[in-house]
C-alpha cells in the first residue's frame, strides 16, 4: 500500500514538475532575492517574565478574528531552558488585526499517563477540514527507565511523536483522536526520522492531506539538531492513516515553514538561511534556489487562508507569528515579507 501511494504522489509530483518548472522558478527566485523580513512587537503573546511562549502554528482566520496556536509554560524556570519540553502544553490566542491578541487560554494539555505525550505538548499547527479544526501537535513522555520518571532530554531514547485533537470551534476544548500517534519516528537508526518527528505542517493538495515535518536521527547522536532534515507524509483524511515518502525532501531545515507559491510551495530552510521551492510540493532539491533569508523569523507561523479555505492557491507570504529567543522567557512576535 505505501509504495502505491507513494508512486501515485511521486507522479503527480512529476506532472507538476514539468508543466511549471522553468518560468516559475527563475520568476520566484527574482522575488525572493528582493524581499526582507521586518517585525514589529505585540501585545498579548509578547514578552511576560517567567512565562515562555515559543513554536507558534500557523495563522487562520474564522470569522473577525485570527487565531495561532503555540507551546506555553506559564512558570517556566530558568532550569527548563534547555530542556524544551518540562511541563509545556499547548496554548491559543485570538486577534482581530494580528497585532492585539487576547489568550484564549490552554487547548490541549498532557495526556495520560506512560502515552506518548504525558510529559508535554508542543509545536502545534492547525487545520480545518469537513467542518472541524484539527490541532496537530508533538508529544513527549518521560524517559523510558528513568527511575524518578523525569524527562532527561536525551538523544537516544526520548523520542517525539505527532497526534491530533479535533474540534468544532476554533477555541477548543480540543478532544484527541486516538491515545496513539499518527506519525512516529522510523525503527532504523539510519533513518532521517529515527529520533524525532516533530513541527507538523499541513496542507491539502492533490486531494490528500500533506504533513510536512522536521526529522532526526538516532544515528546522529547529540549532533542531531545540525543534520535536522525535512519529510512528508499523505493521507485522504486528516487524521490518518499517514504514508511517509521514505526519503526526506529538504535538508539543513531544524523549523518547517511553507506556503503556496504560485502553483507550487515554497520553504525557508531554517539551517542553512535560504528560500527553497518546489513546483510540485516534493522536490525542492533538482533546481534548488539557495536565495539567503535576511534576518528571517525564528519557529515561525504563516498566516495562511489555505487552512480554512482549500479553494485557495498560491497566496504567497505576506505575514506571520514568530518566536524571540529569550532563554527560559521566549515570546512571540510579528513578521511581514516587504520588497526591498
């Protein structure tokens, strides 16, 4: 069954290819290399000490007002920096112009206990579909053998996996699909995903669902983070069951950031700095663009009227929610791309 899927999306991927291709890329690569990233503060979601608010999803709108998703820990202590995980859930936040935003407050907290995600929920993106909202999200538990069932943060056995919640509101409450994940790291240590599945993104395409993340090794040890690389996976419906390509499609790219460009998507390779594109949302790699990022935004969400409205294509990148670094205080921020 997965190789079926995977040669119908590789030959649609194909036929994209070829009909878009030459034009497409020399025109989006002029754009990208005119463009530069400005951020402006903003209030509701923005620096408040002892608090971390970090990984915003995606921007929707429904109805007046636009919505994000994120990882808080309301207590954060300057221990946890580092970590990443200690007590993190999920949290969403509301605004009507994009720059005042009021916390809605938590939408998914901790599973139970020895699941996936006991010990935290993170990284969270959403997605409305058949008239309801579906927040993905990564989960973690406690170290495997860990006698005081702590987390330890190693990079052996702690690994992620991605589950969705599902709703009728935009606002929650926020009700698991399953215990279980949709999406786990692959069983051979060689693999790109071996370690981490994590930092889902969506988008509808070809009448499948397309979950975008970012993967690590096993095999990479505690040099992981450098070697961090992009997969996909498809299915007809948004919660499952999820077919990986088995070969990730964008490496140097620690945090996935996509939108419809034109006819086809377009990335930020967050390692390596640069704009990528991909005529046919897979192969972003046979005419690479390299085009460097200026001071681009960090863990960053685009606003996205895709996620609400599959009519719509190619809308490009105007704006976004990104994240400061700020130790055990991490915040969040607005982004606008402006021409140069």
């Amino acid at each position: 069954m997965r190789k079926i899927v995977t040669i119908v999306i590789v030959g649609l991927a194909l036929l994209y290819s070829f009909s878009s291709a030459g034009q497409s890329i020399k025109s989006i690569k002029e754009k990208f290399s005119n463009t530069e990233f400005t951020f402006e503060e903003v209030t509701g979601i923005g620096y408040e000490a002892g608090v971390t608010r970090r990984d915003p999803s995606d921007v929707i709108k429904v109805d007046r007002y636009y919505y994000v998703y994120y990882t808080k820990i309301p207590d954060a202590e300057p221990k946890y920096w580092g970590a990443g995980y200690w007590g993190a859930s999920v949290w969403c936040a509301r605004s009507e112009d994009g720059y005042k935003w009021e916390e809605v407050g938590e939408v998914l907290g901790l599973g139970e206990k020895d699941e996936f995600d006991s010990q935290a929920t993170f990284t969270p993106n959403i997605l409305h579909a058949n008239g309801r909202y579906y927040l993905y999200y990564t989960g973690v538990k406690p170290t495997p053998g860990n006698e005081k069932g702590e987390f330890e943060n190693n990079s052996t056995t702690d690994i992620t996996a991605i589950g969705v919640a599902v709703s009728d509101s935009p606002e929650g409450p926020f009700t698991r699909v399953s215990e279980e994940p949709i999406l786990k790291v692959s069983v051979e240590p060689e693999k790109f995903d071996s370690y981490r599945v994590d930092d889902a993104v969506l988008l509808y395409r070809n009448g499948l669902f397309w979950l975008y993340y970012k993967g690590r090794a096993r095999a990479h040890d505690t040099a992981g983070p450098a070697h961090t690389q992009t997969g996909v996976a498809f299915s007809k419906y948004p919660v499952g069951p999820f077919t990986k390509m088995d070969e990730p499609i964008l490496p140097l790219s620690h945090e996935v950031m996509l939108w419809q460009q034109g006819t086809g998507v377009a990335m930020i390779a967050s390692l390596s700095n640069t704009f990528e594109y991909a005529p046919d949302g897979i192969d972003f790699m046979s005419n690479k663009l390299g085009v460097k990022v200026e001071n681009r935004p960090l863990a960053p969400g685009v606003f996205r009227q895709d996620l609400t409205d599959p009519k719509v294509r190619g809308e490009g990148l105007k704006w976004g929610i990104s994240m400061v670094h700020n130790k055990h205080e991490c915040y969040l921020t607005r982004f606008e791309l402006i021409s140069r």
